[in-house]
C-alpha cells in the first residue's frame, strides 16, 4: 500500500463514521417525509398508508438516493479523509453505523409524529419488509463503498464504469426485493 494510507484508531474511524452517518439519514430522510406527500395515501387510525404500486416506486426511489448518498458521502467524507487500511471492514462497520442512526432517526420521528405506534413494531421493521430492505441495502452499500475506493487507489481505468453498474445492480435487487416484500409480505391496512 502506498505511504498515504494508514490505520486510524477506532474512535476517530467512529467519529467519521456517525459525521457520514448523519448526513446520509438527514439528507436522505427530509427528502423521503418530502416524496411520502407526493403519492396519495389513505389515512386508517392516524396513520397514512399508500397503495402498493406507489409504496414500490417510493421505496425504489429511497433506496436510489441511499445508494447514492451512501457512495459519494462515504467516499468523500470517510474514505478519502482516512485512507484506510482496511477499506471493506471499515464499510461494513459503516453499514451497520448508517442502520443504528437510522432507527435512530427514524424513532424520534416516529415519537414525534405517531406516538401511539409501538415503537419495538417499527425497530423490527415488522409487518414492514421494506424498511428492512432499506436497511440490508445501506450495509451492502456502505461495504461496496470500501471496496469501491480501495479498487479506485488502484488506479483502474474503468472504475466509473463499475461504480455506475454497481449503483444499476444495487438500485434493481433493492426495488425486486421491495416489490416481492410489498406484494408477498407487507400487511395491507
């Protein structure tokens, strides 16, 4: 490995890991309460559920701008400032960094707007495929982000090209995972 890359204590790798962390869920949870009122929903016991069709093209669409959130902010805010070592561990940590902030996010909003929703229901993702599906795709993407910059350090001439086809090929599995969890799994209102 060259003399840019070393390996930072875990704390420092932590500290990065939430500055990422909380960027990706603010960002990518404003613009999803955003998109949520673009699709028309129907209101049952105080909660707003959508049909779906539309609940797939949302999540799709979730998941794009995680993936993408994920890939350039990891690389950018952690990957480049560190220049770590160990490029695929680091991401997996990252992954499961970018879920625990995720619930985090995710049960102040859900305290603040639907507070008579049990909050271990929503944790599990229960009765909600995906919201797991968002999960699984944020740690296989945070992974793929280590990989992605240790592949760029080795000066490969067709690394745009691969990140585009992992973005294609993350983006496709997540919206068939999402479309087989909304129509076999999810519970209908």
């Amino acid at each position: 490995m060259s003399k840019h890359f070393s390996n930072s204590s875990i704390g420092k790798k932590l500290l990065y890991m939430t500055g990422v962390a909380i960027v990706v869920n603010l960002i990518a949870g404003l613009t999803a309460v955003e998109l949520w009122k673009v699709f028309p929903t129907v209101e049952i016991h105080g909660l707003s559920y959508m049909a779906g069709g539309d609940l797939v093209t949302y999540y799709s669409l979730v998941n794009l701008l995680n993936i993408l959130l994920i890939l350039i902010l990891a690389r950018n805010l952690y990957f480049k400032q560190l220049h770590t070592l160990t490029p695929f561990s680091d991401g997996v940590l990252l992954g499961i960094v970018l879920v625990v902030f995720n619930w985090i996010f995710n049960i102040i909003y859900m305290e603040a707007s639907h507070p008579e929703r049990s909050l271990p229901d929503f944790i599990v993702g229960k009765n909600q495929p995906e919201i797991g599906i968002v999960w699984l795709t944020a740690i296989i993407t945070a992974t793929i982000s280590g990989w992605l910059y240790h592949k760029r350090w080795k000066s490969n001439s067709h690394f745009w090209m691969t990140t585009l086809a992992v973005v294609a090929i993350l983006d496709l599995v997540a919206h068939l995972l999402t479309m087989a969890g909304v129509n076999l799994i999810d519970v209908k209102p």
